[in-house]
C-alpha cells in the first residue's frame, strides 16, 4: 500500500470506499514483488501497479467489481500456452492478487495505519486471503513492535500471525504465510498475507563531493532516506545536496557512533564512504567493518583508486580489522560501467547495491538464463 499511499489517504479521509488488488505470492519471472499494489477509487481513478502493464485491466475490472459488491477475490494471473491472447503474464511469471474493498467502516484503523505509514512508524497489516470458511476471508489485523488490533476470526491463529507478523515486521519483509484453519502449524487451511511498512532504510553517505550528490539523488530515487556527512561546514550544505533528506556537518565516525548510539543503523543500512582521504574514511570504516548483528550494514561501499583502496586496506590492518571484516568493504565502490561522470558513477553504486540486495549478478541479462526477476530478500 506504501506506493499508493497519497491516493488512499485521500479517499480515506473523505470517507470513500476504494478498491485495493495487492501482489500476495509471485513464482517464476513475476514482474512486481509481494506487496505491489494497485488502487482503484470510486469515480474510476487508478494509482500502482500489480505486474508492470500486463494484467492491469483485468485486476482494474475486479476492483470496480469489488467496490460494487464488496466480495474479496484472490485471483492467479499466469501465461496460458492455450490461449495466447488470453489475460495473463507475458513474462511467464505468476501472481496471486487479492482484491478488496476498503472503507473506515470495513477498516477502522485504516488512519492510523496511513498515518504510521507516512511517518515512518513500524507497522504490519494481516489479511485472511484464502480460507476454508469464506466469510474469514478480508478479516485483518493491525500489528505494532507493542500491540495490535483486529482478529482474524480465531483467537488462535490470531496469535500465532501477530507473532509471525511481529518477526517480518522486525525484518522489513511482507510474504504470504499457510496455517491450519484455526492457526496451526501447517501448510493447509488459511492463507494470510502480511504486509509490512517499516520506516525507509538508510543511506549514509560520507564525503560532500559532487560524486556524493549524485550518489543522494540516486539513492533516493531507489527508496532510502539520504543522509550526507561531512566534517567540512562550507562543503556540508543543504544547497549542495537538495537530494538529501538531512546533511550533517560532523566527523564522519564521530555521527556514525551517535547514530549507533540512538539505535539508528541496522541491517537495512547502506553506507557510502566518499571521501578517499585516510583521515576521514579509516576511523568511520574502522567502526563500520566491526558492526555484528543487528547493527550490521547491508552495505559499505567506499571510494578510491586502486592505489588509495591498498592504502586503506594496510591502515585498516594495522587498526586491527581482520580478513573477514575487510571482505565486507566493496572498495573501489561500484560496478564496472564504464562510466565517467558522477551521475554515472551513481548509477555504478546503486546498481551494486541493488545487486547486494537481491542477489544479482551484474551481468548483462543476455548471457543469463532463468528468470530474469529475483524476489528473493
């Protein structure tokens, strides 16, 4: 829902009813992930998307329907060999969709859940998709870290969900999850799909050099709240980064351990250490390549030449990190692009990290077989 959020709080606080057709469960070469949404408003309007193009009309016709006569529908859009003009995934992929009416009446903590949402507040969704007793379908509940409200019509497997819900909240994830009819452990019976809306992970980006606003305005784009750091206050402008959601003028492993401190760097963060000058980027990697757990970056990413990255790799030795740890550090930062600009080097970092993320191989997809999306977290 997170991608159509302006238009659903907007009907939501004018009191209309909507259609929502959410990606509930992919397989093979789906387009969109679990979780893509589509709505469908009153009047006709429609914002997202559940399949890039492919089966949008069709899931915009089950919505109208849904909005009419208010009956949750999970329908299964694949290719058909048979027919091949008929509705359907041209990329051979599958998807489940689950489309629903939603009102304030139906969904009394709609406001709240838009409003966390849009705050960046932790929270998850579960909604019975498929069940042995129909009118369980469309039943939901709202989870928070703290509590949750709502029931999926059994205190049992409302039990079971919040705690299931609880644990891809904490990991930033949302999948479809199989119980028993009344919430055990077992892969018949209910189907419950859990969306979960965690605050934007983070990109810390060391260094205010013209690479580092490219780099912001990239990283934006691809979801992550920006942070650029630097020590220099007349290079650590808002003017210079308007990308950026905050510039911080500070040493950089001076902020990096104050935002350890406050709990703010987790296994969601990507940091981008841009200054290629010892003074600067050795004491803030030397905090980074410690980090376990939890606090762990999902990526750090650090800029050089071949003769800086050796340079740093000794001073990094000699502070005491270890093979394991320097084999976190992608440095030279990037993928071989061939690009020269700072745009271009942006799109360099971010198509490593978004490789990082999912697994990717940087390789041209011509020379790979199998399928070409991966959804795999």
């Amino acid at each position: 829902m997170r991608d159509v959020i302006e238009a659903v709080a907007t009907w939501t606080e004018q009191g209309e009813s909507f259609a929502l057709a959410t990606v509930v469960n992919t397989s093979q070469s789906a387009p969109r992930p679990a979780g893509a949404s589509m709505a469908i408003g009153m009047k006709g309007e429609a914002v997202g998307s559940v399949s890039g193009g492919c089966v949008e009309g069709a899931v915009y016709q089950l919505g109208q329907e849904a909005i009419e006569d208010g009956v949750p529908v999970l329908q299964r859009f694949g290719y058909s060999d048979d027919d091949a003009f008929a509705v359907g995934l041209t990329c051979g992929g599958i998807i489940d969709v689950f489309i629903e009416r939603l009102t304030r009446q139906s969904f009394p903590e709609l406001p709240a859940v838009i409003a966390d949402i849009e705050v960046g507040n932790p929270v998850a969704t579960a909604t019975v998709v498929e069940h042995p007793q129909p009118e369980r379908i469309g039943k939901r509940l709202v989870v928070w870290p703290e509590r949750a409200s709502g029931t999926l019509g059994s205190p049992h497997l409302d039990h079971a969900v919040i705690d299931d819900a609880r644990g891809l909240l904490a990991a930033g994830e949302s999948t479809l999850l199989m119980y028993g009819h009344d919430g055990e452990r077992m892969e018949t019976g209910a189907k419950i799909f859990v969306s979960s809306y965690q605050p934007k992970p983070r990109m810390i980006i060391f260094g205010a050099i013209d690479f580092a606003a490219a780099v912001a305005q990239a990283g934006s784009m691809i979801g992550f709240e920006v942070t650029v750091c630097d020590a220099r206050e007349v290079f650590a402008t808002v003017a210079r980064f308007p990308s950026a959601d905050e510039v911080v003028v500070s040493w950089p492993h001076a902020y990096l351990q104050q935002e350890l401190a406050k709990g703010k760097v987790d296994i969601r963060t990507v940091i981008c250490v841009l200054t290629h000058d010892p003074k600067f980027d050795v004491p803030v990697l030397d905090i980074a390549l410690r980090l376990e757990g939890s606090e762990k970056p999902a990526y750090i990413g650090v800029m050089g030449s071949r003769k800086t990255h050796h340079d740093r790799l000794a001073r990094l030795q000699d502070a005491g990190i270890n093979p394991a740890q320097l084999a976190q550090m992608h440095s030279p930062i990037g993928l071989d692009l061939g690009g020269r600009t700072p745009e271009e080097t942006a799109i360099s970092v971010v198509a490593e990290i978004i490789a990082e993320r999912w697994g990717g191989t940087g390789r041209p997809l011509k020379n790979l077989v199998g399928t070409v999306h991966s959804h795999s977290a």
